[in-house]
C-alpha cells in the first residue's frame, strides 16, 4: 500500500515514519541538477530511475502498493508510446522494457476474480482499483494487448459499483497520492476509456455512458473548495490536474461541455501563482514543489497549452528539469520519489522535444451501402500538430481495415514547424457487397522523422448500418479457435471462429440479417464475418501478413459480436464480447531480401528509371512474385532477373510519392520495402531581408540575411563564399561576406533538393571611410564690421559617398558622392561665433567640424593716465593712456589737443602709448587731450578727456 511507504528504496511498514520522511524531504526541496538538459534527456533519466526504483520495491514487499505500480506503469507505458528507450538498463540491471514488463504482470496477477484489486487482501478496494486500471490502460494502450482481458474485467467492475452521482469514492488517505474522490475517479475513467476499445458495441454504450456520468460528475464539482480527504472537492493543483485527465478520457461531451471545462481548469492552472518560481504548490499561492507542477504540466498538456505560445508552460518546464537529482528523481510534494518522478516525467514526455498529436476532425464514423454492386468511398479528416519543440517531418500512413478494404492518407509526408498544425485526409475504400452490421476501423499514424518511435495516432471507422442496438436480448459469444494461448504463426493461416447464442441459449446463425462477428488481435481488426453459410460458426481465415504484421508474443484475441436490430416480433439481439490470450510468433523463415536502387529523395522529374533486387534468403525458396506499387495504386509486376533485378520506368505525380518494391517467395515469406519520393517543379520563395537594394553600408563585411520557403530541404549561398543547408526548407540565414568599396553587388543563390534554383541580386553602396571637412575661412579668424554682419563660408569636403552637411542644426545641404564644397552666408553676432559643422555620409559615417569666426564691430577704448582727467598741467609733459581692444591688436595711435596738432604716439615697454605736448603753446585755462585709435579691422575713434593749462 502505499502510504505504508517511506522512502523510494527501503520497505518499510510503519505508517508513524510518515510525517518523519516528509519533514526530511521537505528540508531537502532543492534536489536540483542544475545542468541544461533537454525535455527528452530528463525523462529518459527519470523513466531508468522509475523502472528499477519501482520494481525494487515491489520485489522487497511482495505487493504492488495502491499507487506505486499502476502510475508507474502508466507514466513509462506513456513514454515508451513517445520513443524514449526501453533497452537503456536501468539500476537494477534490468532493461527498462523487462521492468515494465513485471510491473504489467504484477498489476494483472494481483487482480481479484471480481476484477477489482485490494492492499494485502482487505483494504483499500477503490483506490487499488483506480490506480490498477490507470495502468493497465497504459499498457494496453501503447505496450501490448495481452491484459486487455484484465482491463475489461477492471471496467466492468467498476460499471458495477459507480455511485449514481458518477464517481468512485476514495477509500484511502495518503495526501497526495490518494486525496480526493475526484483523483479516484479520473484513473478509473481513463481504464474504462481504453477498455472501451475492447469489447462489442452494446458493451462500449455502456461504458461510455459511465464515462459521460463521471464526467459530469467532475463538471458539477469544478468549483468545489472540499479540502476533505474523501470529498469532491478539487482545490488541490493535483486533483485539477486529475480533474483534466478524467474529463480527456470521457471524450468531448455533449455540447463539448467537457471541452469547454477543461478549458476553464487549464486556465484555473495558468493563473495559479506560487510566489518566487514559475512551478505550482499544492494551493494557489503554495511553496512550488514537484508533484504539483509536474501533474499541472501534463495536464496543461492534456489541454493543448503550448510552451511556444505560453511562457508559463515554457518557464514552469524549464523550472521542473532544474529539479531533478542526478539520480534522475523528483523529490518534493511527496513522501515517495516515485509519484513526483512520474508526474514530472510525464508532463517533459507529453512536451518532448519530438512530439505529434493526431485529431480527428468532424466525424470519426462514416456510414456506407449495403450490398452495393460497385466499391464505396468515405474520407475522413484528421488534424495532424507538431506539439514539440523542434520542428519535424512526420511519414503519415495508414493501418487497420478489414481483408479487401484499402485506405490511403493524402499527403504522406508533413514538415510542421514547432507548434504547427495541418489537416490530413484519409480516403477509405470498400470492396462492393458489403453485408449489414459491419464495422471497419483504420488508424491515421504520424510518425516522426526527428525522432523514431514518436508516433502520434487517430482512428476512424466507417460501417454499414444499422447500429447495433443497446436494448435487447442478451447474447454471448464463445470463440472456437484458436485455443487460449495457441500459437499463430505470422505468413501462416489460422482458423479464427466463434459462435453466439442469445440469453435463451438459441444459437444465433446466418445467413440473412444476423449481425456480424469481427475478429481483433493485439486491438486490430483483422477479419469478420456474417454466418452466410449458414453454420452457426462465424468463421474467418486470416494469415498475419509477413510485411506488414509486426506484433509478436502474447497478446489479446477477441470476437466481438455486433448485435443486430430485428423487425417485430422479433427481439434486438445485444453484441457481446469473448477474449482470450494467443501468442504470435515470429515468421519461422526468412522473409525475401529486397533493395530498392537508390533513387533521389527529391526530383524535377516525373518519370525516373527504378530498379532493384528481390531474391530469397529462405534456403530452397524461390520468388514468386515481385512488382512496384506506385502511391499505392499502380503495380506494376516485374520478373527478377539475373541475380534478381527488377527494373522499370515510373511515372510520378507532383507532390509525395511513395514507392513500393514488394517480393514473395515460395514459403509465403513477403518483404516489402519503401521509399518516399518527392517530385518539386517549383523553385524556393527567396527574400533578401536585409540588406535592402540600394543600402549604403559602413563596413567591409556585410551580413545579408536570407529567408527561404520551400518543401525540401534548401541550400542557401550567398556570394559564392557563404553556405547554409535549412534541413526543413524554410527559415531563415545569416551570411557574413567580405565586399569592396563602392557600388557592389551581393548574389543570393536558393537551391532547393530537386534542383530547383532561386537567385536574388542585391545591389548596395560600400564605404566604411568618413569625410575629411576642411572650412574657408580656416579656423579662429578675425573679422571686422561686416555689410548686414554677413560673411561668405565654405565648407570642403572630401568622400567617396554623398554626404549632408549640417552648420549649428541647420537644415542639411546634399554634396555628391566624390565630395565638394558647400557655400553658405553666416550672420554673424559680435565676439566669438562659435560652428559646429555636422558631415555624415549615406553610409552613416560622420565628421564633426568645431569652427571659430571672432567678429569685431567695437573700436579700442583709452584711459588717460598722464595728466589726470580734469587736473592742471603746465610746461612740457607727456601724455600717457593705455589702450585696450575686445581682439586686438591697435594701430595708428595719435595725441592731439582740442581736435588739432595730432602727434603720432609712441608704444612703450609697459604697454602704454605717450607723446609729448609743450602746454607754453596754449593759453590757460580749459582744454582737451584728444586721443585717436584704430584696430587691425578697421574700427577706429577718438577719445576727449578735459584738463587745465596754467603757465
């Protein structure tokens, strides 16, 4: 059981350890590794530590646990579905596919013959069941039918004690593992879902009538706060999550209401904050920890969140993988490593780096005629969406059909970007005469080109009326043959046969209007038939087809009767459902060797010369048969020659075409090999984003950037000297190529895998130099007064580019490429003019020029120092004054006395100018000292001060 559980590695039965182990994992709540890792590198390590720590544990305590086995089964079963590698050994030594292996048999071995579980054979029914069925859902689903029988007997225990409110109640607390009766019903829904696959019509109504109670079940407790161990509340991140799970597995409901709820609950996860890291806690605002973010990642990706679209998916994922101990482990949330382990495991597999998702799209059931003369055709479409990282090519084929009937997919291959989606077609082709009651089931497969053994999945089935009634008599089917267990061998032909009574054990026999009996191994139909001989045995002939028939050991058979609708008085007969084990064994030869000669993946051409080699591997078998098949639909049969050589010419339609060599020998060993070819007549779409024609560009070496759109891969070079391969045929490159100076030309050549060549010419202006700026005027000159204060400028420049020139802000003024000069008329402000002269060329290199012009409009200015203004002189005496200007320097400096008899002066070593004046000359009394001034520009004056004589 598994809150008896302490640790991941020790078994231990005292449940007062419990709180002990949770304080100490809580304390350890950094279990990072801190290394970059990939969503695929980090479920890879956790599903090598699920494998071995789970199976470790069961071997110790003899007993699956309620939980333990059945989530673990599940969560690797899931991640085997998305090619992750089972043949890695896990710490136990064992391989990841052997441990999975005896966790399935474990689950099915402990099961009751009621078809429910129970803890060491007295507790805890409902929540071993659930977790039991959970995985065992898994297994069926993507690792082998051989349990589907046990599965079945899961969900037809559970139809039986569904409460009326639509859920299984919880019958254990352990928080987180088992909380909640939501959580219980989830897991029990999504064992119903895929049993649901397993039995007759009649019997699938009624499991899908559960499913739909349960679900709306879940739908009336969306906002129910129950904390409670045993409610029906879901305030718990992990039980929103569960939540999501139940309501996927029900199917869309009616009105989409189960569509639209899960809607409600992924964005109830997306607005739930936990404070300081994108992951969740247990409650909004809650301490993130591993087992709440890991359940809200896989069910935001349940919902279709995607990390491209969502940064708190994105970064929440990204915050998970930092979490992961190097062992490979999660640690928190839990009292046990493996529940945060397999919840972070399977929300990194569902986003893995290489992931599809296949929907169908509008009716997943078509109806066709009865007993029509000519063959029918339905198509069916499917919704095909790259849910990883990287972008991938996916190979869409088709499988399942009952013997005669044909399907094929249009187009067989799909590049989608990450995050993008496309629709696919499939055409479904019935043979003429078909009988009542017939149901045909084909499966759409989107496998992976980045990443083998990713595959995503959709089926469809069409019919032939009428439905098989829900209300009726009762009826049971018994299979004849083969035997339980009996070996069918593939290439060999096996009697399948069954017969049906009613409740009243009337035998139920053809050959008109008495349903159909179809026969399933490993989950695909394989054959049916209608009692038209009237023998009362439905009987059908199939031979496993030795190149398309994979699946080998044991796995399920069952005969599944398809009840018919009768006229009264007559009662409506039920379907009903028998099921046992067979185990199918390899083809005991070997099968023909067959090579196809290496034609091109991509072509111009539609037609090509194909050959290749058919011979027998199986001593003393010689081949019977050999023929291309051209898109499945032209053969063209061919006889091996020497060394067996088949060659031919083929005519090729534009778009995908696949082409089949397909050899049998006289063993009835098959081989059929195959290989796509696509035919492009259309070249890339090239764009130049950058540089654009006519750039003028500063450096030698250019980065042009490219973007190309095509369906093959594309070859981009650029300049004869830059090459990049875009493996999916579109995106976008980056050249960097070394260019000369002046006009230049830049070749873009586009070369796609058929040949098809695009090229772009870019025609651009190279200069990385800036301009030389020389002014006339030169610098700091000295100008004087000026008509309107106006003084011709010019400005030289040298470049090889045009360039702008800009005085003070003003407006630019164009110079051609070569250089020149500008001319321009500067109003100048008396004292110094200061210039900034701006000169930029086309290709953005830039000059800055700081120019002086001093502008002098004022004459000098004389103080008078001998004699003092105003005071009395006599005799002879010398005239002193200092003379100042705003530039400089003075000339002409003269003496006078009132205005007349001007006498040159004379500078002297202190600065100051003096003359003589003999005041004998003058009569006494009031007279002036004149002195006359000029500057080097021209500007001059004279300047009076008063003085006395008294001789």
């Amino acid at each position: 059981m598994s809150s008896l559980a302490t640790s991941s590695r020790r078994p231990a039965r005292r449940p007062a350890l419990i709180g002990l182990l949770t304080l100490v994992v809580a304390f350890l709540s950094a279990p990072a590794s801190a290394q970059t890792q990939t969503n695929t590198q980090a479920t890879q390590r956790a599903i090598n530590f699920l494998s071995a720590d789970v199976s470790n544990w069961v071997t110790a305590n003899g007993c699956a646990a309620c939980h333990r086995v059945g989530a673990t089964t599940f969560g690797i079963a899931a991640a085997r579905a998305n090619g992750y590698d089972m043949n890695a050994v896990a710490s136990n030594g064992r391989t990841n596919q052997f441990n999975l292996e005896f966790l399935g048999q474990r689950i099915k071995n402990e099961q009751l013959a009621n078809g429910s579980w129970i803890h060491e054979g007295v507790s805890f029914r409902n929540e071993k069941t659930s977790y039991s069925t959970f995985g065992l859902a898994g297994y069926d689903q993507n690792v082998s039918t051989q349990y589907s029988a046990t599965l079945v007997a899961a969900a037809n225990w559970a139809l039986s004690t569904q409460e009326a409110s639509g859920r299984w109640a919880s019958d254990h607390a352990s928080f987180p593992v088992d909380h909640g009766s939501l959580p219980t019903t989830a897991r029990i829904m999504t064992g119903i879902a895929q049993a649901k696959q397993r039995v007759d019509p009649a019997r699938a109504a009624q499991y899908q009538a559960a499913l739909d109670r349960s679900a709306a079940y879940i739908r009336a407790n969306l906002d129910n706060g129950d904390t409670s161990a045993t409610g029906n509340g879901m305030p718990y991140t992990f039980q929103v999550a569960w939540a999501v799970v139940g309501l996927k597995a029900a199917g869309p409901g009616p009105g989409n209401a189960n569509l639209t709820a899960i809607d409600t609950l992924a964005n109830r996860l997306l607005t739930r904050a936990s404070p300081g890291n994108p992951g969740w806690g247990d409650l909004p605002n809650g301490a993130a920890n591993d087992v709440a973010t890991g359940s809200a990642i896989y069910a935001l990706c349940l919902a279709g969140r995607e990390p491209a679209t969502d940064p708190r998916v994105r970064s929440s994922i990204e915050w998970l993988k930092t979490r992961q101990s190097p062992d490979g482990s999660w640690r928190t949330g839990s009292a046990t490593f493996d529940i945060p382990t397999t919840f972070a495991s399977l929300g990194l597999s569902c986003y893995g780096d290489f992931s599809v998702h296949v929907t169908v799209v509008g009716e997943a059931r078509k109806e066709l005629a009865i007993a029509s003369p000519q063959g029918q055709q339905v198509t069916f479409t499917f919704n095909v969406k790259n849910h990883g990282y990287q972008a991938d090519t996916y190979t869409l084929s088709t499988t399942g059909g009952l013997p005669g009937w044909a399907s094929s997919p249009n187009p067989i291959s799909l590049f989608l970007p990450a995050g993008g989606d496309s629709t696919v077609t499939v055409t479904v082709t019935a043979p003429p005469g078909l009988i009542p009651a017939l149901t045909s089931e084909f499966t759409l497969v989107a496998a992976s080109g980045g990443a083998p053994g990713v595959s995503g999945a959709a089926r469809v089935n069409a019919y032939t009326p009428p439905l098989p009634p829900v209300t009726g008599l009762a009826t049971v089917t018994t299979i004849q043959a083969p035997a339980v267990n009996a070996h069918i061998t593939i290439g060999t032909g096996n009697v399948l046969s069954a017969r049906v009574r009613d409740v009243n054990n009337v035998p139920v026999v053809g050959p008109t209007n008495q349903g159909v009996v179809t026969f399933y191994v490993a989950g695909v139909p394989v054959g049916a038939d209608a009692d038209l001989d009237g023998d009362g045995l439905f009987t059908f002939n199939w031979v496993p087809p030795t190149d398309t028939w994979t699946v080998t050991g044991s796995q399920d058979f069952r005969a599944v009767y398809s009840g018919v609708e009768r006229t009264a008085p007559q009662v409506n007969l039920l379907g009903s459902t028998d099921a046992r084990t067979v185990i199918i064994d390899a083809f005991p030869h070997d099968t023909p060797s067959v090579t196809i000669g290496n034609p091109p993946a991509y072509t111009r051409e539609t037609t090509l010369d194909i050959w290749g080699y058919a011979t027998p591997r199986a001593p003393g078998a010689v081949i019977t048969y050999a023929a291309f098949t051209i898109n499945g639909s032209t053969v063209i049969p061919l006889t091996p020659g020497n060394g067996g050589l088949i060659y031919t010419t083929i005519t090729l339609t534009e778009g995908p075409n696949i082409i089949q060599l397909t050899a049998r020998d006289s063993f009835g060993g098959v081989t059929t090999k195959q290989v796509n070819l696509t035919v492009d007549r259309v070249p890339p779409i090239l764009t130049i984003q950058s540089p654009v024609s006519g750039a003028a560009l500063s450096g030698l070496n250019v980065t042009v950037t490219s973007s190309v759109q095509d369906q093959t891969p594309v070859r981009v070079e650029t300049q004869w000297v830059a090459t990049s391969l875009l493996e999916f045929g579109n995106g976008t490159v980056e050249h960097t190529v070394p260019m000369n100076y002046g006009d230049q030309v830049i070749l873009v050549r586009a070369t796609d895998s058929a040949f098809n060549v695009t090229e772009k010419l870019v025609f651009i202006w190279v200069d990385p130099g800036s301009p030389v700026v020389s002014t006339n005027p030169a610098d700091n000159q000295l100008f004087g007064p000026l008509t309107n204060n106006q003084l011709t400028y010019t400005v030289n420049v040298q470049s090889l580019s045009a360039t702008t020139v800009r005085i003070n802000g003003g407006a630019p003024v164009a110079v051609n490429r070569g250089g020149g000069a500008v001319q321009t008329t500067l109003t100048l402000n008396p004292g110094v003019n200061n210039l900034s002269i701006v000169t930029t060329s086309e290709t953005g290199m830039t000059t800055t020029t700081t120019r002086r012009v001093n502008y002098d409009t004022q004459a000098p200015v004389a103080t008078l120092l001998a004699p003092t203004v105003g005071s009395t002189a006599s005799g002879t005496i010398t005239l002193r004054a200092r003379i100042t200007d705003n530039f400089g320097p003075v000339s002409n400096i003269g003496f006078s006395r009132d205005m007349s008899g001007i006498r040159q002066g004379t500078l002297q070593p202190d600065g100051n100018w003096t003359a003589q004046l003999d005041t004998t000359e003058l009569l006494d009394g009031a007279h002036t000292i004149d002195v006359w001034m000029s500057d080097g520009v021209g500007n001059s004056t004279v300047q009076r001060f008063n003085f006395f004589v008294d001789n």
